[in-house]
C-alpha cells in the first residue's frame, strides 16, 4: 500500500489501466460485481439462506415432525441476547391456560422466567448431508430436561415447532428452485441452440412443441398431474416428479431467446471458421456461440430461480405440489388458508416472508450478475 501511495498518480492510473486491459474475464465480472453493492448484500444473504438449505439439522431446534397436543399455538418466544447489560442470551417462558368456555389452551408469554438458551448447544442427534452424525446445534436450552424446549416461530396446531419446520422447508424449496432451473437451462439451451443452429424440420418440430407448451393452462394441467399422483407415492417420488415437471414447463422462454440469438450468430465469421476447420456441431454450439452471450444466460438463470420457488410455493398451497408429511414452504403456508387460523396465530404467515426475502434477493443478483458478467459495454 505504501509503495502504491508512492507512485506517482499518472503512473498509478496506467498501471490500473494496464492490470485491467491484461485481466482474466472472471476477474473483471468480480470488479463491476463488487460495486453494486446491493447485489453484494444479496449475495451474502442468499449464502446464509443456502447455509441454511445444506444443513437445516444444525440451524434447528428440535424435530421438525415431532408433535405436542398440549402445546399447539404457542406464540413467538423471541431470543434475547443481553440480559442486564451482560451476554446471557434467553427466552422468556410462556403460560397457558385453558379457556372454559372454548376448551382451548390460551398461551401468554410470562416475562418473570427466564429460560436460558447457549449457542452451539446439544440437541436431538441428525447427519449432516445424510453422513456425518452430529447433535449440535446453532441455538439451544442449557438444560433441556428442566427447562424444557423454546420456540423461535412458535407452534402450529398439531404442537410442531415452526422455526425448525421453516429451516427443513427452505431445504425442500430451495432445492426444488435450483434443480429445476438447472433442467430448464439445459433443456432450453440445447434444444433452443438446436434449433437455431440447424434450422429446417428440425426447428420447425421444436417450436411447435414450445408453442405447445406454452399454450397450455397451467392451473388445470396441475390439476390434473395430482389427480393422476399415486396416492401412494412417496415424499421422494413426489418431489423428484414436480422438480421434472416444472423443468419441462420452464424451459420454453429461454430456448426461443437462445434460438433467436443462434439464428443471428450462426453467420457470423467466427462460427463460419469454426464450421470450415471441421469443428463438430455441438463443439460449435457449446464452445463458439454460448459464451457470446452468457451474461444473458446468467441473468436468465438467476431470474428463473424465484420463479421456480414461487411456483411450487402456490401449488403446494393450493395441494397441488407437495403434501405432508413433506416440508416446504407451500406446505408450511397450508397451516394458515383460514382467517381463524391467522387469527390465533399470526407467525404461520412467516414462511411467506421467507419466499418474499429470497425471491428478492435472487432479482436483485441476477441484476447484478448481468451487468457484472458483460465488462466491456
């Protein structure tokens, strides 16, 4: 640093100059990326939200199917991490008695206990990855046999607790985004490059499979895959059949774009030389033409991630996607279809929140990593 505050400020700017004219491409996409600065919040974000999604065990707090009949509806029992100005993080205890006119448990949060909770503390035991056992986890009870559990996000109805099922669920709906959206792009790249590359009968069948595709109603197509489900099937089968489905249907847009811009490349001098020194078409099509546009591609992947989510978001709602005992966050926002529901707790309404923060957080980085991924406009 010192020897650079030396310099000279000409000398210094031609040295800036030089470095960025000798740079690698990756370089220069993480130079213009570093100075969008939302972007870069975003990125950080969706790092812990994938932290979260490889290892749900670790960030929760008790079995996400582990049920309580006695302690449904339990409110919020927020994390302090001070307690009279020293580090003591705990929670606040709850009360509950039952209504004698309802026969419901009431539930009220009693600030004369304090429950204290650690970081790092042992808990039920899990794998991590299915792999490696482990029974630590991020937040804990200190003595659970006395002090009981916590709730972060407080109960359902059935008694689950609500923070470990929305750690669990953002595995399941993350998974599901990025699975199907890698499909899609692979899908629509090839047989989109397909089309635009040959051209002929060739393209004349793959539009009118997408036009096809595209002219279809979604909402009673869904409808009528979940009537024609097994009932039978398992969580796997089910998961592994929408994940399938949403990735034949999503690919349609993105292999018209690739099959415009292939129409338009596919003359241009490079490929013709490619073409005349006995390059294959697929070498032509996966090494000449695809990295004429990759920002686009970029931009289209990481757009299409929150579309994913969103899609099996509403259909597991509707029970058109996944179904318990599966965890997403679809199936999570099933618990508050009734306004009686919402009434009595109001914290079912977090896992909206959750699709809501990271389907913004993907937009605002694929923005990102548009811009960054082309450096020289």
């Amino acid at each position: 640093m010192e020897h650079l505050q030396s310099l000279e400020p000409e000398t210094l700017a031609g040295r800036q100059a030089e470095a960025f004219y000798v740079a690698p491409n990756w370089k220069l996409v993480w130079w213009r990326f570093k100075r969008h600065r939302l972007a870069v919040i975003s990125g950080a974000l969706l790092l812990v939200i994938a932290s979260v999604a490889l290892a749900p065990a670790f960030f929760s707090t008790q079995d996400p199917n582990e049920t309580n009949a006695t302690g449904s509806f339990i409110p919020v029992q927020r994390l302090h991490l001070f307690d009279e100005g020293r580090f003591r993080p705990f929670v606040f205890g709850v009360v509950g008695q039952r209504n004698p006119e309802t026969l419901r448990m009431e539930w009220a949060i009693d600030e004369s206990v304090k429950i204290p909770v650690r970081f790092f503390a042992e808990g039920y035991p899990y794998k991590i990855l299915g792999l490696i056992p482990a029974r630590r986890h991020l937040v804990g009870v200190v003595n659970p046999e006395d002090e009981g559990s916590i709730h972060l996000l407080g109960t359902d109805r059935l008694g689950r607790d609500q923070w470990s099922r929305l750690m669990y669920g953002t595995q399941v709906s993350l998974s599901i985004g990025l699975v199907s959206v890698f499909l899609s792009i692979f899908l629509g790249i090839l047989l989109g490059g397909i089309s635009g590359y040959c051209g002929g009968l060739v393209d004349l069948v793959i539009q009118r499979t997408i036009e096809l595709l595209q002219s279809l109603p979604p909402i009673p197509i869904w409808m009528a895959l979940t009537a024609a489900m097994p009932r039978d099937w398992s969580v796997e089968q089910v998961y592994f059949a929408i994940t399938v489905i949403l990735s034949l249907i999503g690919w349609t847009t993105l292999g018209r774009e690739v099959r415009g811009r292939f129409l338009s490349l596919r003359e241009e001098d490079f490929v013709v030389a490619a073409r005349l020194s006995g390059c294959g078409q697929m070498r032509i099509i996966f090494r000449h033409m695809l990295p004429a546009f990759t920002s686009h591609i970029i931009a289209a992947s990481t757009l299409a991630i929150p579309v994913m989510i969103i899609n099996e978001t509403f259909l597991s709602f509707l029970g058109l996607g996944l179904r318990p005992p599966a965890i997403s966050w679809g199936v999570l926002l099933q618990e508050a279809q009734n306004l009686q529901s919402i009434a009595l707790a109001p914290w079912l309404l977090l896992p909206g929140l959750a699709v809501i923060i990271t389907v913004l957080a993907l937009n605002i980085l694929g923005d990102g990593l548009r811009d960054a991924a082309d450096p020289y406009r």
